[in-house]
C-alpha cells in the first residue's frame, strides 16, 4: 500500500483526530464534530485546537497544532478561509496524515478562491498530506465514531453501522442519501463528502471503501469526473466483490452544469461520454435519489437471480393487468408457467381465481390465509420464473398479513429466488419488512427495482466479459509528418487503409487529364472532392461532386476544385478521384480523445440527416465484437439491419470489425492521434463487407490536446450523400 493509501485510511479510520477552529457552540462548524466524536463513541484519541480557549466542551484545550502532544492521524479544519492556509501549514509542519476542510469560500467563488485553493493543496502536497474539501461536510465512518462531520442529519435520525457506503462531492447530498436510506431501514457505515475536491476525489474515496469487507453497496454522488482511471479502478474493485456501485452524476443539462460549476466548482464532462464510461465499466446511473434509496434492499439481499422471467401474484384483477402492462413497458418478460404448476396452483384457490401468470388470486386469502403459501409452493417447482412479485393492494382486515409474510419468506428462503412484495400502507407493509422482504408502496416501484436490478447484473457480467476480451494489437500508426491539425483526406485514407480499414478505390490527382485517366480506370460515375490538409470541410465550401460521369463532367469538377482551394487561399494537395460506392445503409463511426475518459468511441446513423435527426451510440475501448454488436442494436435504425419487407440483412460483422479497429487505433496512438473521422460508411448486404468513402484524421498537439472540440456525434466532417 502505498503513501497515500495509508493516508486517506488514516483519514477513514484515525486512531487519533485534532479539531483546529473547535468551539463550544455544539452547533457551529467547529462544535458540531467534537460533540459527535464523544456522542457516536469515539474511542481514539481528540485535540481541540483553540488559541482563545483552554477547554472546549468539557475537554482540555491546545492553542496550537504546534503544542499537541502527539502527530493526530486527522486535523480538522474549520476556522474561517482566511486563516486555512496557515492551519494547513501548520498540520503538514506536525507531520499529520489527512486533513478535512470544512471551511467554504474557494474554488466555488470563482478565479481568486481557485487561486488560494491551489495554495493550500500546494502546500499539503508538499508535505505528503492528503486534503479533503475545501467546503467539504466531513467525513463519518459509523463503525468506529469517527464522525468527522457537521451534518445535522445524523442528530435527527440516529446512525446505525451498516453495509452500504456514501461517498459524495455534496454534503447536502450526502447527508440526503443518509436520511432516506435511515428511513427505509437500511444501515450506512461511511458518509464521505469531498466538497471541491482540491485533493482527494470521490473516485478515491470510492476505492478506498471497497475494500473494506463490510460493505455491500457503494452510491456516490458526483457533479464533475476529473479521474477516470481510479474511477475505474473502484469499479474494478467493487466488481471484483460483488459490490455494486450507483452512480448519480449531476450536470446532464446546460442549466445543471452551471449551477454545479457554482456549487463545488466543478469542472463538467460531456455527458453521453459520462454514460458511456459507466455503461463500460457496469456503474449505475440513477436519475434521482429515489432510485438509489428503492433499489438499496433489493440489492443488500445478495440473492441474483438468473434472469429477467417475471411471476406476478396479486389479490387484485387490476393490479394483475397493470403489472402486465408496466412490465411490458420495461422489457421483463411474464415468465411461461407449466400447465402442471397451473394445476396445482388452481386447486389451491377458488375456481374463479386466474392461475395463469399474472396470477389473480381474488379473494382466496381472506377464506384461506394458507392459499397463497400453495400458490407458492406450486411456483418453487417451476424454473420458469427468476423474479416474483407479491402484489397486495387489498390487505386489511380478514387477511392474516402475519401468515402471508411467513409464506412468502419461507418461499424466498428455500427457493433463492428475488422477491418483491408491494403493499400500500406502512402498517400492510410492517410483518414483511420485518421479516427481511424487500418491499414497495407500489406495484410501479417494484417492477422498476427489479427491472434496474436485473439490468445492473447483466451490465456487470457485460463489463467482466469485456474486461477479460484479449487485446487487439496493432503497429502504430505512421502519420506523415508535418504540423497541420489535420491530415488531408488523401493521407487519412492512405494511413487508415494501411491500418486495415477498407477505403472506397480513389486516386489523387493534380491535373484534368489526370483525372480524367482515373475516371476512365473506374469505369463508372465518380466522385470529385478537393484534397487540402487545411481544408478538413469540403461540402460548406461546395468542393465535392457526386455521380461525375463523362470526360467534359470529370474536367468541369476537376477545375472548379482547383479553382475553389485556390480562391480559399490554402495549400493544394491535389483532388481525389473516387469510384461512387454503393450500399445498403450510410453509417458514420468516430474516434476522439477525450480529456478525461480517454478513447471514445461512436457509430451512428449516416446520411444528410445525422445532424437535424441524430441517432448514435458510444463506447468506451477495449470492447470486442459482441459488444460493438450491442451497441448498434440500440441505434432507432437497427432494426432495418436484419432486412424488412423481404431485403436482405446487412453486413453488421462488418460494421462491428471497423468499431473494434477503431478503437484499437484510438488506444494505441493516443499520443498522436486526436480523433478519427469516417463518414460515410457505406453498408452492403451480408457478406458485402463496407465502404469508407471518406476519413479524416486529426493530429494530437504536443500539449495532448485536439486542435479543436471535434466530436463526430454532433459536428459531422464531411459529406455524407456518397
């Protein structure tokens, strides 16, 4: 382990802790740690730091860090923003390991609280000591006391050591997720807030945290991402122990971007990149607390189902019909049931009841409280079912809710496999809760629990596979040499050809008869664009045309691109002459280095309409073929792959082999290469192969950076009517 890993253990976990800034007032910043430190059990050792003080709430006080009598694991700052910088300096002087700033007015104010931000993570940095905050809310760790916090929260709702973990760059979220999480039962041993994130990120709390063996679930709360790689490695991490790891990752929107940037200063990302780092490497994204919060106990049961198969029991006609529908909606399928367990499930209840799936029971549990126990006890024997949701809306009086509860736990127990229960009223809800059911107000929040549940284990398996995929190696690529942003489209096809790419036949050529030669080696209608390294765009500036065809066309399209570069005033690299290809379909597939996440990898629609109409996916490498195929069934148009109305199906191998080609080049040149443009890919029928009609490749600056924001999802290079 090394330096600073045992630091932020430290900080997780400290044997001794100073408060620097401590106070009297239990409700201040500085009061409200010392009160929870002996409040929560506490058995470490506390130094209350106060020059104007000699005891802080009943406990010797120290004027300095300076005078301690030993070197704290963890200093606790909290005196005002003018004095932090000194603090800290004086608790990297004593040697001490981490420290929590609670104290705002840094990065999130704007240019000068960045500047004094900077300056105190400097001055930490240079000591070896890890740096929590600024405007941080602290960290918790219930297991042991050390609740390095001032959230009220943990006053209003007692804490009770449990296995899920909290780690947030938002206080308020934090303490949030805390409260609802408390509400519904389920314990949390770490609440971890990281604040502006001068050092320490939640990607490394997030890591930290999973190797603690207590856990079983990690819900982090992020506004910016500036460390992808520990980001997967606590994915990796979790993973490796079965943990699951929910993300909610603010800042999808303009307006959400903005105020995050007010909030922690947080740098955004882009956010489809963001989802597709997270689909990469199986984290959950949530939309909102509530889906965190619902899932929770679903998740801390450790049962996993096989599949996505749904039983459906319920006392209600109508509850039976809306689970069916709402299923329907999310894509679980009503599992099939035999007819044997038909049968036996049918002579356990009243001839009027419905035993096929959904099964109604109607009013067999008010006559027979052991009716449904049957009913389950005929559903054990069946493999047809991996998930099961007990509906009952109608649970009052006459219904022994004590036995009902039994029956289903009983059922759950012995057969393994994933049960919700749905009932309305806390008090109908009560005997199955507590008997360790998994249950919901709602037959509409439990579908969607078991739906995201479901889902989160098949993206794991997913991203396992894909972790485990051999790499595609391949020599890097020789880009000629030269400073220009851009490789000519000339140079791009030659370079990618080279890389096995199949590039639509072409000739560069400098004069008409040149191209007029080309024309008549090709033998059919032509495309004529205009070569320039300067000139990445060429339809805006009308110098590409389509279906040229006879010696006068071929002349006539030759000059007007000689003339128009020339008009440009830029550097003439010649035209290119290409044979028109033919297809099925117009793809376009992207590359681009992103600046944190690294390669990111697009396909999408083609055609003149990608633009007004955009319909893409993106991925983040290493993936393989299977996984290339997955993503180009999520496109709207991938159902015209498989052929309708009697066509014949499209080359998807081919499609998939050039994704998986890509992304092996974007890895394995990104020092060089900035992003990778083919546009169009012309898809033929199965078997076909595709056409490149066009590429373009951007060069990687000295600095790392891209000439420009390229991004081919949403600024399409060229033209798309090949």
């Amino acid at each position: 382990m090394n330096h600073q890993a045992i630091a932020l253990g430290a900080a997780l976990d400290p044997a001794s802790i100073a408060i620097v800034g401590a106070s009297d007032n239990k409700n201040k910043v500085g009061g409200r740690p010392l009160d929870y430190l002996k409040r929560f059990g506490y058995a470490g050792r506390v130094y209350p730091v106060n020059p104007s003080r000699s005891v802080v709430q009943g406990q010797p006080c120290f004027p300095d860090i300076a005078t301690l009598p030993e070197v704290p694991d963890l200093a606790i700052v909290a005196v005002a923003g003018s004095a932090v910088l000194e603090a800290v300096q004086a608790c990297a002087s004593k040697g001490i390991r981490a420290a929590i700033i609670l104290s705002s007015g840094f990065g999130e104010t704007g240019d000068l609280g960045r500047r004094q931000q900077a300056e105190i993570a400097e001055a930490a940095a240079a000591a070896g000591m890890r740096l929590i905050g600024p405007n941080s809310q602290g960290l918790a760790n219930f297991s042991s006391g050390a609740v390095a916090n001032f959230s009220t929260m943990f006053t209003q709702l007692p804490p009770q050591d449990g296995p899920v973990a909290i780690v947030s760059q938002s206080g308020a979220t934090s303490a949030a997720l805390y409260t609802l999480l408390r509400l519904n039962g389920v314990g949390v041993r770490y609440v971890l807030a990281t604040g502006n994130e001068a050092d320490v990120t939640v990607s490394e709390l997030a890591l930290a945290v999973a190797a603690d063996p207590a856990i079983k679930l990690i819900v982090v709360y992020a506004e910016s991402l500036r460390d992808a790689d520990m980001l997967a490695r606590a994915a990796a991490a979790a993973k490796d122990r079965g943990i699951p790891l929910l993300m909610l990752k603010a800042g999808r929107s303009a307006a959400g971007a903005a105020a995050a940037a007010s909030h922690t200063g947080a740098l955004i990302n882009e956010d489809g990149v963001v989802d597709a780092f997270f689909q990469r490497h199986a984290i959950w994204r949530a939309t909102e607390l509530l889906d965190i919060v619902n899932i929770a106990p679903l998740y801390l049961k450790e049962i996993r189902p096989r599949g996505r198969n749904l039983v459906v029991v319920s006392n209600s006609g109508s509850s039976c019909v809306m689970c069916a529908d709402f299923a329907d909606g999310l894509g679980l399928p009503m599992a099939a049931l035999s007819a044997t367990t038909r049968g036996r499930a049918g002579r356990a209840l009243a001839s009027f009841a419905t035993c096929s799936n959904p099964i109604d029971v109607a009013t067999a549990l008010l006559g027979d409280s052991r009716a449904l126990g049957a009913v389950l006890q005929a559903l054990a024997d069946d493999e047809a079912g991996d998930l099961y949701l007990i509906s009952l809306p109608v649970a009052g009086d006459g219904y022994d809710l004590e036995q009902l509860a039994e029956d289903i736990a009983s059922f759950e127990k012995t057969t393994g496999r994933t049960v919700a229960v749905s009932a309305t009223t806390a008090a109908t809800q009560e005997p199955f809760r507590r008997r360790g059911l998994v249950t919901f107000g709602s037959e509409r929040q439990a579908l969607a629990a078991l739906d995201q549940f479901t889902r989160h284990l098949a993206l794991t398996a997913s991203a396992q596979a894909q972790a485990q995929a051999p790499a595609h190696q391949r020599r890097p690529l020789l880009l000629p040499p030269g400073t220009s942003a851009f490789l000519s489209e000339a140079q791009s096809m030659a370079v990618l050809a080279d890389a096995g790419l199949p590039m639509a036949a072409h000739q560069v050529c400098f004069d008409a008869d040149q191209a007029v030669s080309a024309w008549r080696g090709m033998g059919a209608a032509v495309a004529i664009k205009a070569c320039s390294a300067e000139l990445p765009h060429k339809s805006e500036h009308g110098l590409v045309h389509l279906n040229v065809d006879g010696e006068a066309a071929v002349r006539r399209a030759f000059e007007a691109c000689r003339q128009g570069v020339q008009a440009l005033d830029i550097a003439w690299d010649g035209a290119i002459v290409a044979k028109m290809a033919r297809g099925r379909r117009e793809l376009a597939i992207g590359g681009k280095m992103d600046p944190v996440f690294g390669p990111v990898i697009m396909v999408s629609d083609g055609g003149k309409y990608i633009e007004a109409m955009p319909d893409f996916v993106l991925l983040i490498p290493p993936f393989d073929a299977a996984a290339a195929r997955a993503a180009i069934g999520a496109l709207r148009v991938a159902p015209l792959f498989a052929g309708v109305r009697g066509e014949p199906p499209m080359d998807v191998d081919a499609i998939c082999a050039a994704m998986v080609t890509v992304a092996s080049i974007m890895q394995q040149n990104a020092d060089t290469v900035a992003s990778i443009d083919l546009n169009p890919v012309i898809v033929g029928c199965a078997g076909d192969g595709i056409v490149i009609a066009d590429a373009l490749i951007e060069r990687r600056l000295p600095d790392g950076s891209a000439a420009h924001a390229f991004l081919p999802l949403n600024a399409v290079t060229e033209e798309v009517a090949q």
